[in-house]
C-alpha cells in the first residue's frame, strides 16, 4: 500500500497541473489561423474523409472498433502480471514510471510518423491526422491500462475521448471539463459526454499551421514531427494526470476505509 502522505503529495501535483491548463499562451491563440484561411481551399474528398473519422470515432465509443488495445499485450510488456486486478495494487511510483516509459515511446513514433508523412506534402496531413488519432486513442487506452482500468468497458472507452477532448479544447474548454469534473465525481459524468464529435476537427484545427508548411520541402518534415510529438505529447500527459488521479482517490479511499473503526 502506498504511504498516504506520498499519495496526498501526488494529487496536489496534479491539482496543481490543472490550474496550469487555464491559462492560455499567445502561440495557442493564433495556431489554428492558418486553417480558418486555408479551409475553402481544401477539397471536398477531405471533408468526407473528415467525416468518416467521426464515425470511426463514435464506434471507438460503442464497441472500441478498430482502435481497441490488446490488455494482455500491454500488461506483459511493463509489468509481466497476468491481469489487471493484479495491476491494481502495484505502487503508484511503478505506475508512473511505466507510464512515462510509455509516452516516450509513443511521442518517438509520433515523431518520426510526422517526418514521413511531412515529406508527402500537403495531401498527406489527412492521412497523418487519421494516423495521429488512432496513435492517440491507444496511448490513452495503454495509460488506462498501467493504471489499472480496463479501456474493453465502455466506461472508460467515454473517459478516454474526454480525456481527448480536454488535451484538444482550448481554454474554455479545458476550463469548462475541469468545473464539470470537480462539481461531480468523473465517472459519473462519463454518461453525460456531450460534444465529442469536435474531437476530430479539433484535430483538424490544430493541424493549420502543419499544413501551411508541409509544402516547403524539409520544413514540411520538421514541422511535421514537432507538431505529432507535440500534439502526443500533450494528449498522453492529459490522460497520464487524470488517470494518475483517479488511481490515488480511489488509493486514498482505502486508506481511509481501513482506518476507519469496525
């Protein structure tokens, strides 16, 4: 069991990471200007596309679709526990430092996912934004699994996306996710997941600046595996800090559970 003073420590960590995400940096305010410019320009064949990760999106949801991680796989690969019950009652500095494994391997294949696809110039960001999502989902869905939940149910499948929502939403957004979030518990406003179709042209939005450069050769590249990195990097420490929480409340709970008198 954890010693409940580094539990408490952990969650003012993360408390204090949350009253970071309100603010907002002058670069986040003028990033997605070069789409608003550059929408009418692009053909129709990618807005259709668009439209087809929303629905792969909304399957994600339902069933887990194509995205769905394999739990066994995960599990062997940093703790070699046979299931996730037994993921469960491993400490949380194992947690964290597996998860942090995790991400760095994912934004290294985001990395040189964007360089590639930077070399295509701009027809290939569609294919990159698609690469990207799915990139997304199963490093959420392995975070969930370091940290002893199960991304088969479908409750944790709508976590998941709302952890996508916050680490795309701007200000407002993440401002309005973490109101919601400290008036009720998170898991019940699972059920109450509004607006995740914006997910996708969020992605979208947030891939303006990739496009204007992705047709000047080598600048394309290198602004191609900054911006996957960064995008990755951003949506892994979402899902890292939220699921990292949940682990300790739930932690704290048990403390308290077994200090309390018979």
């Amino acid at each position: 069991m954890d010693d409940k003073s580094f539990l408490i420590e952990q969650l003012h960590l993360i408390e204090q990471w949350e009253k970071e995400q309100k603010r907002i940096w002058f670069w986040e305010k003028i990033s997605r200007l070069p789409f608003v410019l550059l929408d009418r320009l692009t053909p129709a064949w990618i807005h259709k596309k668009m439209a087809q990760l929303l629905d792969e999106l909304g399957q994600y949801i339902q069933t887990g679709g194509q995205y769905l991680v394999n739990k066994e796989t995960v599990l062997s690969t940093f703790y070699g526990v046979p299931t996730l019950h037994a993921v469960r009652s491993i400490p949380l500095q194992r947690m964290n430092e597996a998860c942090e494994t995790l991400i760095a391997k994912r934004k290294t294949f985001a990395m040189y996912q964007g360089a590639t696809t930077g070399l295509g110039g701009a027809f290939t960001l569609l294919l990159d934004v698609a690469v990207v999502l799915g990139t997304a989902l199963k490093t959420l869905q392995e975070i969930a699994i370091v940290y002893g939940f199960d991304p088969h149910e479908k409750e944790e499948r709508l976590f998941i996306v709302k952890c996508l929502q916050f680490a795309l939403a701007d200000v407002v957004g993440k401002q309005a996710i973490l109101n919601e979030w400290t008036a009720k518990n998170e898991r019940q406003t699972m059920s109450q997941l509004q607006g995740w179709r914006e997910i996708v042209w969020a992605f979208r939005d947030q891939y303006g600046w990739k496009k204007l450069f992705q047709s000047v050769p080598i600048v394309g590249m290198l602004f191609g595996a900054w911006t996957n990195q960064t995008m990755i990097h951003d949506i892994a420490e979402a899902g890292a800090m939220f699921y990292r929480k949940r682990r300790i409340i739930e932690r704290l709970e048990e403390i308290e559970k077994a200090g309390a008198p018979a």
